[in-house]
C-alpha cells in the first residue's frame, strides 16, 4: 500500500464536499479499482482525486483513466439542454490529468457519437463514474454504450439521482433509467449521504446510485 496515498485519500474522505463525492473515493479504495471510466470530465479535478486514491493500491503506469467530455465544444445551447456546467478546454485538462503519472486517454465530443466509436478499443474496466449531460436522453444513451465496459466486478456509479420531482428538473436526472433497470441482471443500490440544495423553487436531492451486474446471473 502506498501511504502516502492512503492518507490523502483519508483527508478525501472528510474533506469533499458535496459529500456524495465520498463515495467514489470509497468505492475505487475498497475495491482496488485501477481502469477507470468517467463520462463528463468537466475539470478533470475528480478525476485526479480518483486516481491519486488508485495509486493507494496500483503504481501510477499501472492506472488507467478513460474520460469523455465536449470540452469547448459544449455549446450554450447544449449547456442549458444538459444541466450542465462548463468545462476548460481539452488541452488544459489534458496538461493536468497527464500530470498525475497514469494513463490519460481523453475523447473529445458528443458522447452519442464518441461512445460508440471508441468503446471497443477500452475493453473492461473496474470503475464506471457517469456524470456526463444530464438529460434522460443523454444518461440513457451513455449507460446504454458503459454497460459493455462492465464485468462481473465493475462499479458503475451514476451521479445526480434526483429524489423530489419537480417542473425545473423534469427531463433530466438518472432516476428514469436507474428505477426501470432490469434487477434480474443489475444490483441496484441507492447511496448516502443524500445532498440537498437550496432553489427558488424548492429543495433538490441528489443521491449518487451504485450499479453492479447481479453476481447471481
Ligand atoms: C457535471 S459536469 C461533470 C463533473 C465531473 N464528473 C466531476 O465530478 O467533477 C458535466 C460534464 O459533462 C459534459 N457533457 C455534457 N453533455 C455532454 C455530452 N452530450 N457529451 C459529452 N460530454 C457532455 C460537460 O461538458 C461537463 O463537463
């Protein structure tokens, strides 16, 4: 174990907020995760925080990060579309993540034409983190292509399970997808801590979900 990293990864564990975060930390130290998946790489700041928390268990060129984001090609358009927040561009990001010491390899573009034109060549992974656009339209088409990546280990955690309903979210969210998955092939656990906001227009509660294929198939 590398104790350094053991005890960054402690200060993680208190320090990250919103606290649903925790649970990727959580989940890729338990677990020993060393191939990771993140759609929606935004700033690419949880992305180095899940792989400095890798190098607990892996050296560095042993780790290997996947990430998808439009980068500066998210329109504004699109960024009211998706809920979603801007990111830096490619390049910047590219600088940071490279930084770390693992395995960087970043896809520019819409995740509904780069999902599947890459996903062959990543082969299975440990770590699934979907946090992309957030509209139904867009978890659904990114879960529909991850799901390959997924082996009888892999954790998916998909973010922004919305638990109240209401007119200024409707249209986005996982909680379409994840409430409809098929138990049979898929375990299906609703995390805590639930973080709650203040809006205008009331509370919104978001939960992260974690999804695991039913080890019993
Ligand atoms: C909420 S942020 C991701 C946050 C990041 N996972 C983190 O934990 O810090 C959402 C990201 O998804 C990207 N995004 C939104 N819609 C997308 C799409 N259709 N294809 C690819 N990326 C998309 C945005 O550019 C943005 O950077």
């Amino acid at each position: 174990m590398n104790l350094a990293a053991y005890i960054r990864y402690l200060w993680l564990m208190q320090r990250t907020r919103p606290r649903r975060y925790r649970a990727l930390f959580e989940t890729i130290n338990q677990t020993a995760c060393r191939r990771i998946v993140e759609i929606g790489v935004y700033n690419g700041r949880h992305a180095v925080q899940m792989i400095q928390t890798a190098s607990v268990h892996h050296s560095l060129p042993d780790i290997y990060y996947f990430g998808f984001d439009l980068f500066e090609d998210l329109s504004e358009d699109l960024l009211r579309k998706e809920g979603s927040k801007k990111p830096p561009p490619y390049s910047v990001v590219q600088h940071k993540l490279e930084k770390t010491g693992a395995n960087i390899r970043l896809f520019k573009g819409d995740t509904k034409i780069t999902l599947p034109r890459f996903i062959s060549g990543i082969g299975e992974v440990d770590f699934i983190f979907i946090d992309g656009g957030h509209s139904v339209e867009t978890i659904r088409s990114d879960w529909n292509h991850v799901k390959e990546l997924m082996g009888k280990d892999t954790v998916a955690i998909f973010d922004d399970y919305y638990v109240n309903e209401n007119p200024e979210i409707a249209g986005l969210g996982c909680q379409a997808i994840v409430d409809h998955l098929d138990q049979d092939l898929f375990d299906v656990n609703l995390l805590e801590p639930t973080d709650v906001f203040t809006k205008e227009w009331g509370e919104l509660k978001i939960k992260m979900v974690m999804v695991k294929r039913n080890s019993s198939v």
